[in-house]
C-alpha cells in the first residue's frame, strides 16, 4: 500500500502529527486494482445490485479529481473520496461500504486532516437518509448546489433502469419511438474501441466540448474531463463510425455491476447525429443481453432534457431515486 502522505498531498503532511497515524495506513491511491475489490463488495454486500454508483466506471469518474481509498480489512469498510472540482475543495464520496458510524469516524478523521470544512455524500438510497442523519450527514438545503445546470448533480433526476430484454423484442406502442428512430437506418456502424483510436477520441470529446484540439483547450472541457479517464480504463468501449468515411461519431461505454445488471457510463456523440446515437446505444444493449446481462442502469441525468429523451426512447421498466447528503458539522 502506498504511503498516505505521498498519495493525498502536503496538507496530510503539515497535519499529520494531528491524527493517528496507524489509521492513516488506511488510505492510498485508488489504482486499477481496485475494481476487483469494488466488485467483491458488491457481490458480498448487494449481489444483486442496479446502482449506477456500483460501477468502476462510476468510481474512476467520479474520483478524477485527486481521488482516494480509505479500505480497512479489518472491518471491511472500503470508502471513495474525491473533490467536487479542480478549484472546490469540498470532499465527494461516491460510493461506501460500512456501517454509519465508521462512516462519520473517517469523513471527520479526512476533513480535519486535510482542513476541508464539507464532505458530499452522493447517491443516498432515501430510505437509509434517516440513519445517516443521526450521525451527522444532512439532506441539501436551499442554498446547497452543483453547479447552475445540474443544482444536485446526477441526483437530479432518478437513474433509469431498461430491462434488456424487453428492449430488444421492442414490442408494443411503448417503443414506439425506439422503432421509429431505428427504421430510419442511419448509415453508421459500430466496433470495439482500440487504443489507435484514442487520439480521435479525445478530439471527439474536445469537440463536444466546443474546444479545439490544442491540448491547454482540451483540459478546460466538461466533456472532456469527465469522460478523459475512459479510453484507457478497464471498462467496455465501443465506438459509432460513418459506414463510408470511418470517421468517428459517437464513443459508448458500458461498466458492469453486477453479474446480471450493467451500467451505461458514456454516450458522447457529435451534434446533429441524434439517431446515430439511439443505434449505437441500442446496439451496445444488444450486445450486452448476449453477454447474459438482463438490466441496464442509464444513469442518472443531471438535465431534464435528457431524462426525457432517455425515457421517451429507451423506457425503463424501473426509477431509482437517490439523494446526497453533506457533513459539515
């Protein structure tokens, strides 16, 4: 394991003389490996799982900025810390494995180590809300926000469960749309992301970022850093190309769960290519069914916008709401 100073920066070091050090040991770089441990907490806490948030594609996202581990194999608690931005210091937890009460133990331990004042508690079942609140995590208030677009973020509307097989059939006035825009055949195709192809990629999300190809602009993107990390990472990529010039246009991630439920983590496309789009999400659920997934969990959707269309298209068979909740005694 690595060392604790060296992996969350110099306020642990100007501060550690203030914590005990032995529980230091339990944090270290979150690193590749670390999706099999993530996926052996799923299976032994929640097998069945359809959250989003159960996802190493999740995690890698979500902690891209100076992210972090805290495990602890004596008790099994395994958390993930990461910042809500490059310039915000607030503390993001995406997901966690253990009991409130360790819980409250180490997000305090963190903020008063790296002198941070709060710590975001992301994609909360509402029925677990009331526990955790005894011990000191609290629902938004009015003038808690993520940004102007997306106030609570991907909490924002409910993630969207598809039940894959009854996609696929695309029977009934239900899938209407999803016929609709499949009839039209849009002249594209779709194959397996290779690492030739990352380059055009990165212009793909600098491009949907509106950006240019100059590296300074690329890392200014929305797009761009938060889906940077996928190209590269231990998920499944597909890639939508024009059937007549090989270009690329439209990149697709997906990143299991569970045994049976996968998630959709990416679907970045090129504007005015909306049916494209539609075919290769379809087309990358086909393949999933084949591989002997049955759920797929889209995500949840920061806009209404697409929440709409997601629904209106791919018509889940099931909502999950979450909520986040903050620590800032």
């Amino acid at each position: 394991m690595e060392n604790a100073t060296s992996m969350i920066g110099n306020n642990l070091t100007s501060t550690r003389e203030q914590v005990n050090m032995s529980s230091l040991s339990y944090i270290s770089k979150i690193v590749s490996t670390d999706k099999e441990l993530l996926q052996k907490m799923v299976q032994t806490r929640r097998p069945q799982s359809k959250n989003y948030e159960d996802s190493w594609g999740y995690i890698i996202q979500a902690t891209r900025y100076e992210g972090f581990k805290w495990y602890d194999s004596y008790t099994d608690s395994l958390i993930f810390f990461g910042r809500k931005s490059e310039n915000d210091p607030t503390f993001v937890v995406p997901n966690f494995f253990t009991e409130p009460a360790y819980l409250k133990h180490v997000v305090s331990l963190v903020q008063d180590t790296l002198n941070a004042t709060q710590t975001i508690l992301k994609n909360v079942n509402p029925e677990d809300a009331s526990k955790l609140s005894s011990y000191g995590f609290r629902p938004y208030q009015e003038h808690d926000k993520w940004n102007k677009e997306a106030r609570f973020d991907d909490q924002t509307y409910p993630q969207q469960i598809v039940d894959l097989h009854k996609l696929i059939e695309g029977r009934g006035k239900i899938y209407h749309k999803l016929r609709q825009a499949l009839n039209k055949k849009p002249k594209v195709v779709i194959r397996r992301y290779c690492e030739k192809d990352l380059d055009e990629v990165l212009g793909l999300f600098a491009l949907k970022d509106g950006n240019s190809e100059n590296d300074l602009e690329r890392a200014k993107g929305m797009y761009f850093v938060s889906h940077a990390m996928y190209p590269t990472a231990d998920i499944d990529k597909y890639l939508v190309t024009d059937k007549d010039t090989d270009e690329i246009v439209g990149f697709i991630a997906t990143s299991d769960i569970s045994p049976k439920n996968t998630a959709l983590v990416a679907s970045i496309f090129k504007v005015g290519v909306k049916i494209a789009s539609i075919w290769g999400i379809h087309q990358t659920l086909i393949a999933k069914y084949h591989e002997g997934f049955q759920l797929a969990n889209l995500g949840g959707c920061e806009t209404e916008g697409t929440y709409i269309f997601l629904k209106r298209i791919f018509r889940p068979v099931e909502e999950l709401e979450k909520i986040h909740l903050v620590y800032d005694p």
